[in-house]
C-alpha cells in the first residue's frame, strides 16, 4: 500500500500493514492520536506510518518533552550501559587531538560525564534546544551549542566523535538527520556512536504495548536497518551490542542496541533487507491481544457503579489505556503524577495533580504506569495513603 510517510531508511513509499495503534493525547500535543505500524517494502524495516509532521514534532519536543523522564530509573540504566560500553571502546584509542559533540544533549549528563572521565578528548560539545541543557553544561565549561539535529550546516567545527543517544527512534526523518551528521563529520575515519531500542528482539519484551508504541517512539531499528541507514553515508560498522535491561520490578527486559560507525568510502551501498524485525513485532503484537481485556476485567466495577476514582499516571501508557480500554468510562476525579512539568495540565479536561493534593482523598487510586507501578505504591504507603488501590 502507498504510505503517508516515506521509508526512513530507505526513501521508497510502499509497505504492509502490522497494525493501528491508538491513544488520547491532550489536546495541546498537537500530535495524532493515531497512526498504523508498516514495514517497507523494499528493505524490510518497520516504522510509524504517521501523518504528522516535521513542525508538529518540534512544537511537541520543545513544549512537552523536558527531559523530565516519567521512568528515570530505565533512563538511568540505559545511561549507565551506554557510557560503560562506549568509555571501553575509546579508550582503546588516542583522544588528544578530538573533538566530541554529543547530539540532542538532553539534560546534558552524557556530555558532563564524558568531561568527568578520562577518556581524554581535544573538546567536548553538547547540542540541544534547551535552556536547560545549556544551563548545565555552561556549568561544567562545556561547550553549548544551541541548534537542531537538522540544521547543523553552520557549525564549522569539525568533530572526529559524535554521539547520538536515544534519539533516532524519535525522529521524523533519521536520514535527513544523519545526512546533517555528516556535514559535521570529519571525514577521515570520523566515528558516530548511536544506542536504540533492538526491535528485532521485542517478541522477547513483556513491556505494555504503550512502552514501545506511543507518541515519541515511530522508528523500529534493528542492527541490519541501522546498518542500511547508515550506508546512506558511506560509513561502516566496527563495534556493536545488543543488552539487556531488566527491570527491578518488572519481570521484563528490554533489549538496547549500541553501535559505533566509521566513516569508510568503500562501505557497500546496497540494502540488506531486514527479514527477522518484522517477524518479532509480529510476535509482540500477538501477545498483546488479550492484553486490554485484562485491563477491562480490573476496572469493571467502577465503571459499572460509575465510582469516582484517581489514576495515577499521566504518561503514554495511561493515553494508550484511554483509547483502548474502559479506562475512558471511568469517572476519573483526577490524573496524578510526579513529573512536575504535567502538574496543572490536563487530559481530556481532567487536572493532573501532585501526590500531594490527594492526601486527604478517599478515592480509589488506579495505578496506571508501565514500569513503575511498585515504586508508586512504595510512595503511596509513605505517604499513608489507606485508599482502594488497583494497579493496571
């Protein structure tokens, strides 16, 4: 079928069918509530067939996405694997005369624990469009340029090691990124060092399909994709693993992808097509089925004595549950969450409110959050909160 977002790997503008995911979103996210999963055609690697555009994501990451993570404790894991894995590799080699810039910097905590280490680099540079980051890393005296991932054609410096680090997943277009990558690059054996979700294992993650699926998330890579997106600019791969977050109180793991690649004229240009990527999501996909008829079975009563209720949880999990589930014919009092930047925002006109506005409530909490329901009940008892608790 004839898709409404090109391939971006590879550009071509036919693919098939996986399936249609659907969420609320509040209304100022200005972003789809829907879109299908497609695989292209030609090379095989599966994406969000979404209608939004490149303006659309801007306006969401620099209104909504403020590097306040709602699961900081799989942001800090998929931090430490990174920079152990990557701190190995280079300091196999002499750093004196590079210069480092880690792309779409964040708060900035990888560029600052790169300076702290001894790895040695010429330089080290964070680019990000946020004041916040620019905050932190001015702190450190590291260098803060302020920019876009697709507008890096007026930085004249060249970099021998650039960093991109839970990003490409999120991108609209990957290759027109990596394309401005490599106007930055110097271009004698300059080396990216890249970390994605490994899709191609997702058959083995037990996560709610809201984890992998959502808003934020519309690129699916592998390492054969990665390979084929990055041939788009004649580098090759030289270092690669995939590991394996597991979660303390989840029983599932989630699969990370890290890479680094070399600039080498002499990479193969053509396409391998990724066969095996498309099989495992089919296989997540099935098991998710049954998924939203649990969830139904939890909530019945309340919905069927049209019970006042909180849900505690504003992230993509509980848009996922709203649109999927009878979560939506609960009568929802409030949304409640830590994430200080939801606080006094709304979904579907309900506040999102502090844990501690519900204090002297007696509503039954409904604990909708993907991996850290235990840490909200642990907070609940600390808070001696002795209302009806039901997780999802």
């Amino acid at each position: 079928m004839l898709l409404n977002r090109k391939c971006p790997v590879c550009r071509n503008d036919t693919g098939g069918y996986l399936k249609k995911i659907e969420f609320i979103l509040p209304e100022d996210y200005h972003l789809p509530s829907e879109y299908n999963v497609v695989v292209c055609d030609k090379c095989g690697f599966v994406f969000a067939d979404t209608i939004a555009s490149l303006e659309d994501y801007d306006r969401y990451y620099v209104s909504f996405n403020n590097y306040v993570p709602d699961n900081k404790n799989s942001e800090d894991m998929v931090h430490n694997i990174t920079f152990n894995y990557f701190y190995k590799i280079l300091k196999k080699y002499d750093n004196s005369k590079k210069n480092y810039i880690d792309l779409g910097a964040g708060d900035g905590s990888f560029a600052i624990r790169i300076n702290d280490s001894n790895i040695g680099f010429k330089s080290i540079s964070g680019l990000d469009p946020s004041y916040n980051c620019k905050k932190r890393l001015i702190k450190h005296n590291i260098g803060y340029i302020n920019g876009s991932i697709y507008n890096l054609g007026n930085i004249e410096r060249k970099f021998e090691v650039i960093s991109v680090f839970s990003v490409l997943e999120h991108l609209l277009n990957p290759l027109e990124a990596i394309r401005e990558i490599d106007k930055i690059l110097n271009q004698d054996r300059g080396q990216i060092m890249i970390n994605v979700p490994d899709c191609s294992f997702m058959e083995d993650n037990d996560t709610p399909l809201a984890n992998n699926f959502n808003q934020e998330h519309i690129n699916y890579f592998s390492l054969q994709s990665l390979d084929n997106l990055f041939k788009n600019i004649n580098m090759k791969r030289v270092f690669s693993e995939t590991l394996f977050i597991e979660y303390e109180n989840n029983k599932s793991k989630e699969a990370l992808l890290l890479a680094l690649y070399e600039k080498d004229n002499t990479t193969e240009k053509d396409f391998v097509k990724d066969v095996k990527t498309v099989e495992s999501i089919k296989n997540y996909l099935k098991k998710q089925d049954n998924f939203f008829l649990d969830i139904n079975k939890k909530i019945q009563n309340f919905v069927n004595e049209n019970i006042e209720v909180l849900v505690w949880g504003g992230g993509a999990y509980t848009f996922n549950l709203l649109s999927n589930t009878d979560l939506k014919k609960c009568n929802i009092k409030y949304f409640v969450d830590n994430n200080k930047n939801k606080i006094g925002t709304n979904i579907q006109g309900i506040e999102i409110v502090s844990p501690n506005s519900i204090i002297k409530t007696n509503y039954p909490i409904i604990i909708s959050s993907m991996l850290n329901s235990q840490k909200i009940l642990e907070q609940i008892n600390e808070i001696k909160l002795e209302n009806e608790i039901i997780i999802l």
